[in-house]
C-alpha cells in the first residue's frame, strides 16, 4: 500500500497558493470551512506550513480581504484608461458588479474584514484605495458638468448602493443570473440618468 505523507516545505509560492486554495473554501463553505491545517492537507504540505505565512485564521481572513481590494482597484483604474464618462462609468459599473457576483462571499468578507476592530490600518488603506479611483470619475464628471453638484462620496455611495443590490438580488438568486447584464445597462442607464444636472 503506498501513501503520501505531506510535504515538510514548499518549492513555490506556498503564500500565493494558500490563498487561492482559501479563496476556493470560501467560496465552496464560507468563512466557518476555513482552517490553516484543512488548507495545508488540502494542498499537501505539513499543518505548521501555513503559519509560516499567517499567524492564524485571522491574518488568513486579512490578507484574502486585503486581496480583494487590491484586484478591485486594478479592476476600476483598467475600466477608467480610455473613454467617455459615460463609458468608464459604465465599465466600472460592470467589472464590480461581475466581480461582486463571482465574489459574493470574498466582497462579504472584505467589508466584514474593513471594518473589524483587528484588521490593522493597512485594510482599510487598501478598502480607501480601491475606491479612489470611482471617486476620481465623479469628480472629473462633475468638473465636465456631466455629474449633479454635491458632495463627491455622497454621490458615489449612492451610485455604488445600486450596483451592489443588484449584486447581491443575482448572487442570492433573487434575481436570474442571465438577465444580470441586461438588467446592469438599466441600472447605469438610471445611475447616468441620477447624476446628470439638474435644469
């Protein structure tokens, strides 16, 4: 009979394939089905490994949350490299709502993570970073006169509450996956339409 025992170390990137095996069981079970030595047997390597990279399960959750962030901004600082305001708006709108839809449970756990007491600075820097970007396009729109006058952060939490419960209708099934891109160009179409000035 012949067995593997797990690996005592690691030749690759054992942080960078934690994560993503992390990503994968969160994706699969939640945040409850996440455990450091389930991850080292799932990826054959000793239990202790995975410490050498994360502390415990909350520095795992940190850097995952952390993660989602940083692929958030490259998402919206892609979406922004060419266009009109109607057109970067438009692919911001569409790369969340695609990323918040294939991500439901990492985006839960990311503002979950944001806003713990534990996270540390570095997260909420990483939360503010990302939505640097949106924020940049409103004030740009709002200095062409194609955004309403008002206060910046108001006006993009407004415009980003929608495409989040749009999210998260397609995500809890409340709402049919297939119509989610059709249903996305009604919800820019209306965000377009809200933050237009006023006569």
């Amino acid at each position: 009979m012949t067995f593997t025992r797990p690996r005592s170390y690691h030749h690759g990137d054992l942080r960078g394939e934690l994560l993503v095996r992390a990503e994968e069981t969160l994706r699969e079970s939640g945040v409850d089905g996440l455990s450091l030595r389930q991850l080292a047997r799932d990826i054959g390597v000793s239990h202790g490994a995975p410490s050498r990279h994360f502390r415990d399960k909350q520095a795992l959750l940190d850097a995952l949350a952390l993660s989602g962030f940083q692929r958030l901004d490259t998402l919206f600082s892609t979406a922004v490299l060419g266009g009109t305001f109607a057109e970067q708006l438009e692919g911001i709108a569409r790369g969340y709502l695609r990323f918040a839809i294939e991500n439901s449970a990492l985006l839960e756990l990311m503002f979950a993570r944001k806003h713990s007491p534990n996270a540390g600075t570095e997260l909420p820097a990483a939360a503010e970073a990302a939505f640097l970007t949106p924020v940049a396009l409103i004030a740009r729109g709002q200095a062409d006169g194609d955004v309403v006058a008002g206060d910046i952060q108001r006006i993009g939490l407004a415009a980003f509450a929608s495409m989040q419960g749009l999210a998260t209708f397609v995500s809890s099934g409340f709402a049919p996956a297939e119509l989610a891109e059709e249903m996305l160009s009604d919800v820019v179409t209306q965000m377009l339409d809200g933050l237009r000035p006023r006569s």
